[in-house]
C-alpha cells in the first residue's frame, strides 16, 4: 500500500506579515532584477495579496478579478494599473540616474563626423580600382 502525501499550494501571500516584509520583497526584486518587469509586478501581486485585495481593488477602482490576473508571474499589466496598486499599498516609486562604468561611457559616445578634409585624404591613399578609373 503506498502512501499518499497531501501537498497545498504555496502562496509566498501567506508569509508576508509585515510592512517590513513587504517592501523588503519589493526592494529585493527591484535590486536582484531590475531588467524584469514582470517579476516586479508579479511581486506587487503577492504584496497585495498578502494585504487585501478586495480593499486594493476598492482603492484603485479596478475589478479585483482584473488584479488578480494583471498582478500574477504572467500578467501584462499597464504601468498606470501598478502605480494605481502601489499608491493604495502605500508605496511609491523614485528614480535615480544609473551610474555606468567609464569604459561603457566612452563607447556610448558619438564619435565626431569626419571633416570633408580628411575624407579627401582618405580617398587619395586608397589604390585605385578598374571601377575607379574614369576614361578620359
């Protein structure tokens, strides 16, 4: 006779129990990855949920159905639909200028268009071609 072992889901909701939870899961997903979007807003999801979602939905005058599937890990919501969710969590997001590395500024810099001067000088080292030559 084999043995049955009854499992639930895990809901990451259930854990989150305070205020210092909550923003630590948020902070966390932004520093780890701040590239993916998605895993951002799935974590704006749990927070919600770990709070109240019906009150959430009543804040932001969406449809708590609506919240359940924009929020979710595959979820597409607008960035108006998380900043209304963030505001009635009591957060808010800031905006910092990205430091990059020297290395990266000076590739990201234009490089100077070159003067029609140097584009004569060019012109005159390169050895000519069959196609180049022009019959008098």
């Amino acid at each position: 006779m084999s043995v049955k072992t009854k499992t639930s889901p895990w809901d990451s909701a259930e854990y989150l129990t305070t205020e210092e939870h909550r923003l630590g899961l948020l902070l966390a997903c932004l520093e780890e990855a701040p590239e993916d979007a998605a895993l951002f807003t799935h974590a704006v999801g749990i927070v919600a949920r770990s709070r109240n979602m019906s009150q959430i939905a009543r804040d932001t005058g969406l449809t708590r159905e609506g919240l359940y599937k924009a929020l979710t890990e595959f979820g597409n919501p607008n960035f108006a639909t998380v900043w209304k969710v963030l505001q009635a969590l009591g957060y808010r997001l800031s905006v910092e200028r990205i430091k990059r590395p020297a290395a990266k500024k000076a590739a990201a810099r234009k490089a100077p268009a070159p003067s029609k001067e140097r584009i004569a000088a060019k012109r005159a080292k390169r050895p000519a071609t069959k196609s180049s030559k022009r019959k008098p």
